[in-house]
C-alpha cells in the first residue's frame, strides 16, 4: 500500500514550473510517468481507505479522478501548455462531476492541500443549495463548528458574489454563505507530510472530517435531480 508521495514527484513538478515548454517535457517525459504513476498508487491506496466512510467511492479508478497535465489554452492569455501541479478530484462521478466531493493538490513548497465542498455549481444547483442554506442555516452552522471539522479546517471559503443575492435580504443572518458561488472547505498539506505516510492519515482524516458538509450540500442536488426525473 502506498501512503505517501516520491520526493521525486514533487521535484518533477518543481522543474516543470520552470521549464513549462514542450520541449523539456518530452525530453523528461519518462519523469512525468513516473510521477503520474506514483500518484495513483496513492490515490489507489487512499481510495481503499476512504470507501470506509463514503461508499459512492466504491469501484472508483484513479485515472478516471485525475486531471490531464494538460493546460487548455485555447481562451487563456498564458500560454503554458503544462499544469503545475498534479491533481484528482475524488467523488461519484469522477472528475468531471458537479457533486460534492474531495479534491487532493499536488504542489511543491507546501503548497498542497486537500479540499472539499462544492466547486461553481449550475445556475439550478447553486440556486438550490443557497436554499438549503437558508432553510437549514442552524444545521450547515454545526457542521462547521463541529470539532471534527475545526481540527483541519477553517470555516469555507470560495468565489462570492459581492452583492445579495436574488430574492434573499441583507439581514438574512446566513447572507454570507449565501453570497458564495462555491463552497470550500481547504486544508494544506506540507512537503514534509506529502512525502511521508502521514500524507494517507491526513488526508483520510480531513476528507471524513469534511464528508458531513459535502453531504449538507448534495442532499439539495440529489433533490433536484430527483424532481427533474
């Protein structure tokens, strides 16, 4: 079981950041498999664990979680054609869901993290979520007290609207998770942890810690789909 990283895969991610060009990337190809490689080892790993407490995890293949290195700089005015960094977004669907779920960072010089909550949901499932926010605001509030949650993470961040948004008031005493476009809970992960086994502990502590909150918001998404039905 592998339940740690390769110095060496974070020391490919550090050389690509500066050498972000087609050619060094083909010439180190074989370090950038082998990076790729590593890290579904540990997803692998980090998947059977996690199954424990989030079964729609169950069956789940890590090249179907991880992102492509590959940027799309078709509408970007930075055209590096490389990620820095290495990433998997694990949830039902994969990675190209819109569910809640859990998503692990791999960046050099501590700068990796794993997070969960929900990324830029729909115009239909941001709207329903913002109202099981106001219907349940109590509920979501100790969830994010819990002392579980409060071990690894600091309240959710995310993009916000920077006015009320339509048909709720000022006032409301939830308006600031409602302003959110995207509901983020972020805990980071140092050098020293990724490349040690202390990476699979805390990762698997920090994503059952979360689950809850994920769960808070997929009930209103399941409903909604249900309706659609």
């Amino acid at each position: 079981m592998k339940k740690h990283l390769d110095p060496s895969t974070l020391a490919f991610i550090r050389d690509l950041r500066v050498n972000n060009q087609r050619e060094w990337f083909e010439v180190n190809r074989s370090r950038y498999e082998d990076a790729r490689q590593d890290f579904i080892l540990f997803l692998t790993t980090l998947l059977q664990g996690a199954t424990e407490f989030e079964p729609a995890l169950e069956g789940q293949a890590p090249k179907d979680l991880m992102f492509r290195i590959y940027r799309d700089v078709r509408f970007s005015h930075d055209k590096r054609p490389y990620k820095d960094h290495i990433c998997a977004y694990l949830a039902e669907g994969g990675r190209k869901t819109i569910n809640p779920g859990f998503y692990l960072h791999i960046s050099p010089n501590d700068g990796s993290f794993l997070a969960g909550g929900v990324w830029m949901p729909p115009a239909p499932e941001l709207k329903a979520i913002r109202q099981e926010i106001d219907y349940n605001y109590q509920e979501l509030k100790e969830l994010l007290n819990a002392p579980a949650f409060k071990k690894y993470f600091v309240g959710l961040g995310g993009d916000k609207l920077k006015t009320t948004p339509k048909g709720y008031d000022s006032e409301n005493p939830a308006i600031t998770l409602l302003r959110h476009k995207s509901w983020n809970a972020t805990y980071m992960l140092t050098d020293d942890v990724v490349t040690s086994d202390r990476l699979y502990e805390e990762c698997l502590a920090a994503m059952q810690a979360v689950k809850p909150v994920n769960d808070f918001f997929l009930r209103p998404m399941k409903e909604l789909k249900g309706m659609e039905v």
